[in-house]
C-alpha cells in the first residue's frame, strides 16, 4: 500500500509539472480599431535573422547594424506563419503578440476576431463582420506557450501506422544505449576488481529503473545499484568509487556529444536567445571536457590545484572526482573504454529523440538540429533541480526549437521521450523483481543502504 500510494503521489506531481508548464501569466485581449486592420504595420511577425541576446550584444560591441526585430505582413498572411510569433499593433500603439492560431487563424487564413458583449465577456466574430474595435486573444507568459487544441490536434493528426514504427525505433535505439551503459558499469566494477555477471548487472539496472518510477529519486538507480553490490561484494568503498568515476564519465561523455554536434545545429544557435547562449559556452564546454578527462587519466596532476579553487563546495567536489579516479591510475584501458560506451549511451539517446520527432511526422528540422537539444536537453536535466528531467526537457526542445516547430510538437518530442523512460524501459524492472522472489528485495531505503555499507565495512 505504501509504494502504491508512492506511485500515486509521484503521478500526480509529475501531472502538477506538465499542467505548469502550459500556465499562463497575464494575456488578455487587447482592442484593435477595425479600420486599422487593413492598414499597413498594423501585423507583423517575427525576423528570423534578428538575433539573440548575445548576437544582440555583440553587435553592440562591434557597432554592427542589427536587423530590424519584426518583419511587416497583412492581415492576409499572417496566418501562414504558424512556427512563428505574430504581432498586431493595439489601440494606442503598443504591439502585443497574440495567439493566432489558436484564436483568430482558421486552416491557414485570419478567420475570428472577438467583441467586448455588455456583460464584459468576449465573444467570437467573423473577420467578415468585424466589430469595431475588433478584439485579439494576447499571449501572456508560458513556459510552453500552446493550448489543449493545439495538443489534441498534434494528436489527432498523427500517422498512427508511422507513430508506431518510430516509436519502436525509439524504444530499440535507447534500449541499445542502457546495454551500453550497463556495459560501462562492468567495466568499471572491473577495473576495481569486481567480477559480476553482466546479466546479473543487467537485472539490477533495470530493477533500478523500475524503482525510480514507484519509490522518490533519493531511491532510484544509483541506490539500489549500490545496495546490490555492497550486499553481495561486501565491498562498499569499490563499489561507490564506481558509481562516482561513472556519473564523470556520464558527463564527459555528454560534453563530448554537445560539442560534436554543435557545428551542425544550424539556426538553434543563431537568432535564437537560450541557442546563442549554449553556443557561447563552447570553450567553457570544452574546458570542462578538457578537464573531466584528464582528472579522470592524469588525476595526480591536479591533486595540489585543488588548493586555488575558492569555492569549498567545488574544491570538495572535485576532490571526490579525483581520489575516485585514482583508483584507475593503472586502469586507463578501462576508462577509455567506458569513456567510448558513455558517447553511445548519450547518442543513442538523442537518437530517441529524433526518432519522436519522425513519429509526429515534423519535417521542418534537421537531424543534427534534433540531436543537438537533445543533448543540451539531457545536460539540462543532469544540473537542473527536477524530478527525473520532468518538465526540463520539454522546456528545452520548446526553447531551442522555438520558430521551427510548433511549440506543441516541441513539447511531445520531449514528453513522449518521458513516458518510453519511463514505461516500455522502466516497468520491466518490475516483473524482473517479482520473478525473482528474493524477499530481500522488496524495497530499499536509505537506512537499507547504510546498514548494508556498515556491515560490509565490519567484515
């Protein structure tokens, strides 16, 4: 009863996230006198040449001419823009963005606008019988700025028979990068001398999985892959410098794959703010990189840099890295070898991702352009406090593929990568559970966890 409710809690919290995402601050309506809807400036639309804050900034610095930030269209067109934001100058002369398709646009054409009824509400009128002043729906502030329709209707447009088969892909391709991993945690446990079945290891990964769906996140993977190995190797401190040396691996891996694709990401890094952002990071990435492996091939090189670092919470940090990665000072054939599975492991993820992006049937984005948010996608879940990504990814694939998708097929790429995570690939961790009837495996705790440390430190 208690992992049911558990479950239940975590479902609900996990909906509470998802439903935020889609919460509007402000918008409103805003009145448009209707002789101005003819008028030349009255709609314009997004420049996709206008650049970001940093374009923006450096351009200030240089003394560049930046372009203008908003193009001029007709009430006409501005319903063939459906990825990008469309603008229309209000009473009084202030330009507020509205929602078009949502609201006013009808299969590609301006079709409604509202009038301001007695009783203070607002209803929907004919463009062709336009009161005066005509109305338009504005958009407020959302973290995923799309409605109910425009997910229903993402839905009921799909290809069913295409869906499917994309979705296997998915499932296939990310399956193939939790072996990798799971080959990547042999390895390590091997260099420390720890000689464990990888079918054993196999099962408790995915036992693992299935626990961060049914127990909260102090209690998932790395947890119950730490009870399992201290409980039967007795040797808690091998196997917890594993598990520290691989979540480095993890993220030299990432960095490497970020910055592999980032040549190719197109548009995503060029007019477009959190883009431009990630691709100024590039020599901080690279620098981390840099520095992750060599921390994890050379650690003694950086054991006396330690005392420069300010901040004790990274000096206590890194130190931990590095007396990890000592233990595999003569070990670096299975560093490098776990470094090569922790690549596949982060593009067979991003491979998932473009694989949702083929089931919705999107067209508009590239390959390289889909698999590079994914990976800044998953370096956002690694550093941003969430539970288990929820909500951060379908930020990011909103964010970086804003005026290229609409923001509601942004939000499924990296929603229906949640559920294959947390369904086909996680549930099986259960039944492996319950088929093998080891009654010491039916739940862990922290308290579990330390005491099972404790003893294998007293033997």
């Amino acid at each position: 009863m208690k992992r049911l409710l558990t479950f239940v809690w975590k479902l609900v919290a996990t909906l509470a996230i998802f439903a935020a995402l889609f919460f509007e601050f402000g918008g409103g309506y805003a009145a448009v006198p209707t002789a101005d809807l003819s008028a030349p400036g009255t709609f314009q639309i997004a420049n996709p040449a206008y650049p970001g804050l940093v374009g923006r900034l450096k351009a200030r610095l240089t003394g560049a001419t930046l372009p203008a930030p908003r193009l001029d269209t007709t009430l006409a067109d501005v319903c063939s823009h459906a990825e990008r934001a469309v603008f229309v100058q209000a009473a009084g002369g202030k330009t507020k963005r509205f929602k078009g398709r949502t609201h006013h646009c009808r299969d590609g054409a301006f079709a409604t606008v509202y009038e301001l009824t007695a009783d203070g509400s607002y209803v929907e009128r004919p463009i062709a019988g336009a009161p005066d002043p005509a109305y338009f729906r504005i958009q407020g502030f959302q973290l995923v700025p799309a409605e109910p329709r425009e997910l229903w209707e993402v839905i009921r447009t799909l290809d069913v028979r295409l869906f499917l088969l994309w979705m296997l892909a998915a499932i296939l391709v990310k399956t193939v990068g939790i072996f990798a991993n799971i080959w990547r945690w042999q390895v390590l446990l091997g260099g420390q001398g720890i000689d464990l079945k990888f079918g054993f290891l196999t099962s408790t990964y995915f036992i693992g999985r299935y626990f961060g769906i049914v127990t909260p996140s102090t209690m998932g993977l790395d947890a119950w892959r730490l009870y399992e190995t201290i409980r039967l190797t007795k040797r808690p401190v091998e196997c917890t410098t594993v598990l520290a040396v691989e979540r480095v691996i993890g993220l030299v891996g990432l960095l490497a794959v970020i910055l592999g694709f980032m040549p190719f990401a197109g548009k995503l890094t060029q007019g477009q703010t959190f883009g431009e952002l990630v691709a100024a990071m590039r020599i901080p990435l690279a620098g981390a990189l840099l520095f992750g492996t060599m921390a994890l091939l050379r650690p003694a090189w950086f054991q006396t840099l330690l005392r420069l670092v300010p901040s004790q919470r990274i000096r206590g940090f890194a130190g931990n890295v590095i007396n990890s990665a000592t233990a595999y000072s003569d070990k670096r054939g299975h560093l490098l070898l776990a470094l090569g599975l922790a690549v596949v492991g982060q593009i067979t993820t991003t491979l998932m991702y473009f694989c949702n992006a083929m089931s919705l049937g999107i067209e508009s984005v590239t390959m390289n352009e889909v698999l590079f948010t994914s990976a800044v996608m998953t370096f956002g879940t690694f550093i941003a406090p969430s539970a288990s990504g929820e909500g951060v990814r379908e930020w990011v694939f909103v964010k970086l593929l804003e005026g290229r998708v609409l923001p509601a097929q942004a939000f499924f790429i990296g929603n229906l990568g949640f559920w294959i995570e947390k369904g086909p690939l996680s549930i099986p961790g259960g039944i492996i559970l319950w088929l093998r009837k080891d009654p010491t495996l039916s739940g862990v705790t922290r308290e579990d966890l330390e005491r099972v440390r404790q003893e294998a430190q007293a033997k």
